[in-house]
C-alpha cells in the first residue's frame, strides 16, 4: 500500500491501474524480445578465424646446366646428314 501511495497508483480508478499493467507487461515484452533477436544474431554469426599464414618453402636455387653448344650442333649436323634435308645453321 505504501508502495501505491507513492506512486499514486491508490488514488488511481481500476481501469487505469490495469492500463499501467499493460503498459509495463508491453515494455518487457519489447524488452525481451530485442533480447532475444541479439542473442539470435550472436548465434548467428561467424566465428572469427584466425588468418591462415601460408608456409612458406625455402625457395630452389635455378640449376645450373651446363650446355655444350658445340655437341649439340655436331649432334644436328649428324641428324640432318641421315635424313638429308638441309637447314642452315
């Protein structure tokens, strides 16, 4: 009763203790559910990945090769000799 005189709700008729009523049930059930719709969202999200780092391998080192010019042309000289056709080199 203290607690109605207070807030002046004692000296109020019963229809608008009931609006009140309403009013308030209204405002927690906004309240809850924009609760609710953030946990949803929560939920929803991804979870944050760490960034993949790639591993990097030790780069190779181009191989020397070694050509002999000079075989190769003697090698196609032969080649061309057995086949007989002719190209300039």
């Amino acid at each position: 009763v203290d607690k109605e005189l207070a807030s002046g709700e004692y000296f109020m008729k019963e229809k608008e203790r009931q609006q009140r009523k309403e009013e308030n049930r209204k405002k927690q059930r906004v309240e809850a559910s924009k609760k609710r719709k953030l946990e949803r969202e929560e939920s929803l999200k991804a979870p944050a990945e760490e960034p993949v780092t790639k591993k990097h391998k030790p780069e190779k080192q181009p191989e020397v090769v070694v050509v002999d010019v000079d075989k190769i042309k003697s090698q196609v000289k032969e080649n061309v000799k057995k086949k007989r056709v002719h190209f300039k080199l």
